[in-house]
C-alpha cells in the first residue's frame, strides 16, 4: 500500500501514482535499463504529466557531491606576538575563570614556543621548563599569591604542574626559580624525577650579568612576553638587557633576540663575539665574517631572529648526520627555506 503525500521534491525521482500510466520523463529517470526494458516490451509510455505524483517508499535519492571545508590552521608567529597562538579548543571545558586561563594560555604559549625551538615531536604531551613566578606575575600585572591562586585551580584540572626548583648559590641551597610541565594535549601535568634533576639554571652567572627576577621587580619595569620566552629557554636577561661582550656575559645563540635593539654603538662587538660563537658551534672558523653578515642582516630585521635559531639548529643537525662538508653553504640552504 502506498501513502498519498506532498509532490515529489527535486532530487527525487517521480513515479505515477498505482494505476496512472508512467510518463516518458519518468522512464528516463529510471535509467537505461528501464528503457531498454520498455522497447522489449513494446511499451510507449505517455508524454502527459501523471497527477498527485507520490513519492514511492523504495525511491533512491540522488547522490549529491560533498564538499570537505577545511579546519581553521591556528598560526604562530615569532617571539613576542601577543596574539600569535589560539587558545586551544580543549581548554574550554576544563579551564574556568579568567585569571586562570589567562595564566594558563600564557605558559601554554611559551610552551609551544619552547617546543617548536626545541623541534620537539608534533605528538608532545607536556613541556618542562624554568621560570621564576615573579617574572610571571610581573608580566600579567598582579602579585604573586594572585598566581599561586590561579595556579592551584589550573592544577586540580590537570592542566599544569609545578615545583619551586633549588640551586647552589655562595655555596648555600637558594630556590632559584618554578618548575613548570605545561600540557599541550589532553591529560595530566606530572613533574618528573629528571625534570627536577637536570641544572636548569646558574645562579651566580646570571647574577654577575644583572639577569635576576629581583632586578626586574627593583625596576619596577614589565617584562615582555619576549622575555618570558628567552628566560625559558635559558637565555636570561636583566631589565637593562646583557652587556655586548662585557667580563662575565656569557655567549649563547638566543642572544641573537638582542640584535635588532641593540645600541648602535654596542651592535659591532657583538655581532663579532655571536659570529664568533656561530664558527664556534658549526666548526667552521674560515666562516666568521660569512657569519657576521648574516648577523647583520638579523640586525637590520632582514631576518626574524627565530629563523636564524631554526637555521642553526638543523644546519648541526645535518653536520652531525654527514650530510655536508660546508656549514655556511648549508646554513644559508636552511635560511631560504625557512624565510
């Protein structure tokens, strides 16, 4: 038994009702087959429209082609965008109240940042690093105890974990900053054993070079995220930046971030001490003024000082592996292919 009903909407196919002969549009809509079937069977179906079409409980719809919309891509962009990495969807259900999230999409930047420096694998659940909470609270503008409170809620969730770390400092046990492990995934933050082991800081260095949270808050001076970034990462900074190549100033690559700020006066010696440190790294001395041209390029905002790390890191690499027998050449391949 078939049930009257509404006529036939597009992308059905109309079929006379029990007892109406089938028109020659209908027919055709059923296929070559039925065609074929109809001239073995000497059938001439009638050109008129059937009345009150049905629609045949068996009718197939047609097949409509599906359109795939891509997924948002959340892009990143260097050290210091304040907006450049989107709070991750999954946060939403478990992290609540604005302070708390605030924190916790900050260290969650750093994070990335850290992960994509570090060329950590796309899968990492988690990501240890150092940072003293004052430079934290600096940042955000509020005390301390406002961010112990935040972070207490951020780690009943899960979401982070925490531990203030211990060094030696004129021979005393000091604490010389937070222990962070920052998820970047779903799960549970856990500080680990070799989290707590490894030397995450010198405090008499930084100390001689004036990079302390206590400078920061003597200054009364805001610390950027930028700065957050390099602390983590283990370049250090005071609020007065580190002396070009001054007695105790140590050389490290992430002191490339100073370049594009650095007094014209003081720029010259230390793009000589870091092209020094880059021959140094990539066991190439013949290449020093090769090296201080692309230093100078970092400098006049040529090229973003994030490049050059990511550069640098996968030129030794590739050393490592025996790939090429020129660093310079191959350094200057990774730069094209990251600019």
């Amino acid at each position: 038994m078939v049930a009257t009903g509404p006529p036939a909407r597009s992308g059905y196919h109309r079929l006379p009702r029990k007892g109406k002969p089938m028109n020659a549009e209908a027919l055709k809509k059923l296929g070559k087959a039925a065609l074929r079937l109809a001239q073995a069977l000497n059938w001439n179906p009638q050109a008129s429209t059937p009345e009150n079409p049905v629609l045949e409980p068996a009718t197939v719809k047609e097949d409509t082609p599906k359109v795939r919309v891509p997924f948002p891509v959340a892009r990143s962009e260097g050290v210091g965008a304040p907006t450049a990495i989107k709070e991750p969807r999954w946060i939403l259900t478990v992290a609540t109240g604005s302070g708390p999230r605030l924190l916790y999409l900050t260290l969650y930047r750093i994070a990335r940042h850290i992960a994509k420096s570090r060329h950590y694998a796309r899968g990492t659940g988690e990501v240890a690093f150092h940072l003293p909470i004052e430079l934290v609270a600096n940042h955000l503008g509020v005390d301390r105890t406002t961010i112990w409170r935040w972070a207490k809620v951020l780690k009943a969730k899960g979401l982070i974990a925490y531990r203030t770390h211990y060094g030696t400092l004129d021979g005393q046990t000091r604490a010389t900053g937070t222990l962070w492990v920052v998820r970047l995934r779903p799960g549970t933050a856990r500080i680990r054993r070799e989290y707590l082991e490894h030397p995450w800081r010198n405090l008499e260095a930084d100390r001689a070079v004036g990079a302390t949270a206590w400078a920061w808050v003597q200054s009364k001076l805001r610390p950027s995220f930028e700065v957050l970034v390099l602390w983590a990462l283990g370049a250090r900074r005071g609020p007065q930046g580190p002396a070009p190549g001054g007695a105790g100033a140590p050389v490290d690559l992430y002191r490339v971030y100073d370049l594009p700020t650095a007094p014209k006066g003081e720029l010259p010696s230390l793009i000589t001490h870091l092209a020094d440190h880059l021959a140094g790294l990539l066991k190439d001395p013949g290449s020093r003024r090769y090296y201080a041209g692309i230093l100078w390029r970092v400098a006049r905002g040529e090229i973003r000082p994030q490049t050059l790390i990511d550069a640098v890191h996968r030129t030794i690499a590739d050393l490592k592996e025996g790939w090429a027998r020129r660093p310079g050449a191959l350094l200057n391949h990774r730069l094209a292919a990251l600019a």
